[in-house]
C-alpha cells in the first residue's frame, strides 16, 4: 500500500485490524504485541465453567481467534510476525479496517457494568438506540430471550456480535430510514417474538 505521510496517518487512525490468531492464543498474541508497544484490544468476558470438582470463573474472547490492534503501516512485519498470529483480515486484497464506532460500542459494552456474552451474528432485525445508562446512544439489535432483553453489537466484517442485557425501556426505535427490515417481515425476530 503506497500512501502518503498524510494518507497513512489518516489510515491508521480510522480503524482496527483485526488479527485471526490460533485457537486459544489470544491473550498471548495481546501480550506480545503489547510488549512491542502497539495499541491492542482483546475484549473479554465473563463465565462460569464447571468441572467434576469444581466450579470458577474464567475469562474468554468475546471474539474466538481474533485480537484487535491498530495499524501501524511501518510496524506491519512485527505485527505478522508474532508468534500465533495467522493473518491480518484483508478485504479485495487490501488490509480491513474494522472501523473506530464498531470497536467503541464492543468497548463500551465490554467496560460497562451489563452481562455481555457472544451471540450469532444477525443481519436483520429492528434497530434501536438505547436512551439511558451507560450505554446511551449506542446502537443495534434488540433481541427478547425469555424474560430478559438483549441489544445485539455486530462486527460486520467479522460476522461476529455480542449481547448485552438490558431494561426494555432503556431503548427506543432508530430512525425508520435505518431499519433493514421491519420486524414482522424479519422471520429470526418474528420467531424469537413468538416464542417468548
């Protein structure tokens, strides 16, 4: 990629890349590239894992195989050549950009006082804005899951999204020009609707 000084400097400040690591080898990735001085983000959460003897609580990625880190174009060489990172994700054979809002709302969800797990990516389904709290203003899918509700945070280039709990009343409709597809045409929302 040949960019000028002001286009690199515009580049590196628009985003993420995402790094795809081996399997458990995320919080080691972190590490390193900490060590080497770069801006890294591996989000993490919360979950209890039981065994014969015992029960504890143990953190995993919100986002299996993948640590966030920003691009830094004349550090790139260091950045794939960590031990246990496979690849930088590239869109039309250039490097991907997860962009600065998609990593903010995963932060903002991931540092606020909500239970926030992983869930399967969703396209479709009607959008909301949360009105209240510390994740006021932040937007996604709102998802019923028996008697709680959950705002749905996607990472588009990923296919990955994340759930957070919420109050019902802490969120209001997006505006109608954002809705991809209304509620009752959406048949994974209709149906989550239903059953609940």
């Amino acid at each position: 990629m040949n960019l000028s000084r002001p286009e690199l400097d515009t580049y590196e400040a628009s985003g993420w890349w995402a790094l795809y690591t081996k399997h458990q080898h995320e919080k080691t990735v972190a590490d390193m590239l900490l060590s080497k001085g770069l801006e890294v983000f591996l989000p993490l959460y919360d979950t209890l894992r039981q065994w014969k003897d015992r029960k504890k609580v143990i953190s995993l990625p919100l986002f299996p195989c993948y640590v966030f880190v920003k691009p830094a174009m004349n550090r790139r060489l260091q950045v794939v050549s960590t031990p246990g990172v496979h690849m930088i994700l590239t869109r039309g054979g250039q490097d991907a950009l997860i962009t600065n809002p998609e990593i903010d709302a995963i932060r903002r969800c991931v540092e606020g006082p909500l239970q926030v797990e992983p869930h399967p990516f969703l396209n479709c389904g009607e959008r909301v804005r949360v009105t209240r709290g510390s994740l006021k203003g932040l937007e996604g899918i709102l998802l019923r899951k028996k008697n709680t509700y959950r705002l749905i945070v996607s990472v588009e280039m990923l296919s990955q999204s994340v759930a957070v709990e919420l109050p019902a009343s802490d969120v209001e409709p997006a505006s109608a020009s954002q809705f991809s597809t209304p509620l009752h045409a959406n048949p994974i929302m209709a149906a989550s609707r239903a059953m609940y």
